[in-house]
C-alpha cells in the first residue's frame, strides 16, 4: 500500500483533479495556437479530435496501471524495465513535473502583472503564490483533492456566465463555411490542440490512491470530457467574436473577446477579471498537482520521506520560472514541454505496456 486510507481518494476526486490539472493555459491561449496552425474556421472539429486523442492516451494509461495494483509509475517501472533503466526513466518524468510546475507559475504571473498588478515585479507574483501552493501540499493528496472540489464548481458557474456575456458579439458567421478547404488544415492542428488536453499523464500516480481503481478508465473519460467542452465553447465563442483574422494577431485572444464587450447596468465593467479568477484558481491547480507529483517521484525514487523533497524543490521551480526572458521564451517552453509530453506519454506508455505483457506481469 503507499500511503494511508487518509491518502486516498474517490472517483469524483480523481476525475476533479484530472479536469482542474488540464484547465490551466490553454483557456487563454488555445484558440491563439490552433488557429495559426489550422488557418480556417474549423478549429473547433481539430478541438475535439485532439480532445479524443488524449481519452486514448489516458485509458492506455490506466491499463498500464491496472497491471501493478497499488504502485505509481515511479514503484512499477523498474519491474518493467530494471533498475537503472525506470529509474533514468523516473527522473525524467519527475523533471517533466516540475518544469510544467515552473511553467504554469510564470505564465500567471505574465498575465496577472499585465491585467491585474501593472509594473509589479515577476518575483513579487511569483513567490506568495508558490508559498501558498507549499502549504497546500504538505497536507497531501487528500488535501489538494478537496480544495480542487471547492475550486471546481465555482470554475463551471463564472465560466458559463462569462461564456453567456460573450454571446451578444457572437458571429456564426465567422465559423463558416465548414470544411471549407478540405480536412487537409483541420489535421494540421491536432497535435497543437493534442497538446491542450495535458493532463492524463498524472493518471499514471492517482489510480494507485484510489479507493476503486477499477474505475479509472471512467474518470480520464469524464475528466476529459468536460475540459472538451470548455475549449470547444472557448474556440468556438473567440472565434465567433473575433473572427480568424483577429485571434491570430491577438496574445491572449480569450481575454481581448472579455475586453471588447459590455453590458450596461452590471455592477461588472472588466469582464476578463471574471475570467482571470477562475483561470488563476486553474494555474494554481495545476501548479501544485505537478509540484506534488514530482515531489512524490523523488520520495518514492529514493524512498525518503517527501517532506524534504517539497521544500528542496521549491528554489528549483522559482529558478526555471524566471529563466524566460519574455513572453516569447515562455511559449518557446510551453512548446518544447509539449514536445517532451507526447514523446513520454503517448509513445512511452505503449511501450511499456507491451514490455510487461511480454514479460508476463499481473493481471
């Protein structure tokens, strides 16, 4: 067993934690990234097939799990491929975390300090937050689980309120025409929109802290689902309102459609800071659920206990989120974590899977 019956979780858990880790950047950003790959109106078909590639990804995931009950991908892949081979193979994952951790801090602090705390320092953002993610995770898994099923709800409610707002400069027909130049620039897109839908991977820690691991193949369906079909309305809505011409030249082109409209008599005026509530709950979620299983991947790695792990990475995520010079760097990251992702999650976990079934392994 790794941990105490206080360490583990129930399916409506997991399945929060899996669509809270995915809804992190991509609200912000994806309509921007699709839309330069796929150039036409039908980035939201592209959404939706990048979406049930990653369902793919996540259930060959959980198989892989299924067969060592119990284990997270840190305690089986030595079984699988030996000591030193799982163990290379385990750091590389654990870097992958905590790089993705770095990640999402910056990025909330680029956008924060833009919209929200002009001319504050990055270090200023930074910090406060990466000290109130520290003292999240200390509690446990337990603890991020029930904090993400308060953040959850709130996230659905100010999402389809703002999502709603946003109707009154909505264009159809700036979603047309369908397929209009084949399905040639529809394919172009799906690994960037792939991409988006990050978050299955962490599958390969929760389904030995369930309490009915029988049912992880049904939390990554539900727990992609529903990030789905945030980022289809959030394609579809930006660019129905901006039109393609007008995502493209756009940085954050989710909050510049928040920007553009207004509804006279509401107490609100900036509708994107509706928006950037729930989007930093988001970033905030992600960071500490990847913060914790690269934690987790060095205690189990070493067998140490993870307490001093939590506090010795935190200097580590501070120095990789102030590398990037500007907001550039940062996406140029964004992309080459992306690129690591699809080599170490859906390439790696088939191979492994086929290695322990011709090995022979547990059921």
């Amino acid at each position: 067993m790794i941990g105490s019956s206080k360490e583990q979780i129930t399916t409506s858990q997991a399945a929060v934690i899996l669509v809270n880790y995915i809804l992190a950047a991509g609200i912000l950003t994806l309509p921007r990234t699709s839309v330069e790959k796929v150039k036409t109106p039908d980035v939201w078909i592209t959404v939706i097939l990048g979406g049930m590639i990653a369902m793919l990804v996540g259930v060959i995931i959980v198989k892989l799990n299924k067969r060592f009950p119990e284990k997270t991908f840190y305690q089986y892949n030595q079984e699988i491929v030996g000591k030193w081979v799982g163990g290379f193979l385990s750091l590389f994952v654990i870097g992958y975390f905590f790089t993705i951790s770095a990640y999402e801090v910056r990025t909330m602090a680029e956008v924060t300090g833009l919209f929200l705390l002009e001319a504050t320092p990055t270090w200023a953002i930074i910090l406060p937050f990466m000290w109130i993610g520290l003292y999240l995770i200390i509690g446990g898994l337990n603890t991020i689980a029930r904090l993400f099923e308060i953040i959850f709800p709130i996230t659905i409610i100010i999402f389809l309120l703002v999502a709603f707002l946003s109707l009154g400069i909505f264009e159809l027909d700036n979603l047309r025409p369908v397929l209009g130049l084949g399905i040639g620039p529809m394919l172009k897109g799906i690994k960037t929109t792939a991409l988006a839908f990050l978050g299955p991977e962490i599958m390969l820690l929760l389904v030995a802290f369930m309490k009915q691991p029988d049912k992880a193949v049904k939390v990554v369906l539900i727990g992609l689902s529903i990030p789905l079909l945030f980022y289809v309305i959030t394609v579809v809505i930006v660019i129905g309102a901006l039109s393609i011409d007008g995502v493209v030249t756009s940085t954050w082109p989710t909050l510049d459609l928040m920007r553009s409209f207004e509804i006279p008599g509401l107490i609100f005026e900036r509708f994107e800071s509706l928006l950037l509530v729930i989007w930093i709950m988001q970033i905030f979620t992600t960071f500490t659920i990847t913060y914790y299983a690269a934690a987790l991947g060095l205690a189990q790695l070493f067998k140490k206990k993870i307490h001093p792990f939590i506090y010795g990475l935190i200097p580590v995520i501070y120095i990789i989120s102030m590398t990037p010079k500007n907001i550039n760097d940062l996406f140029k990251l964004g992309d080459f974590i992306g690129n690591v992702a699809l080599l170490l999650f859906a390439v790696l976990p088939i191979i492994l899977l086929l290695v322990s079934k011709l090995r022979g392994g547990k059921a």
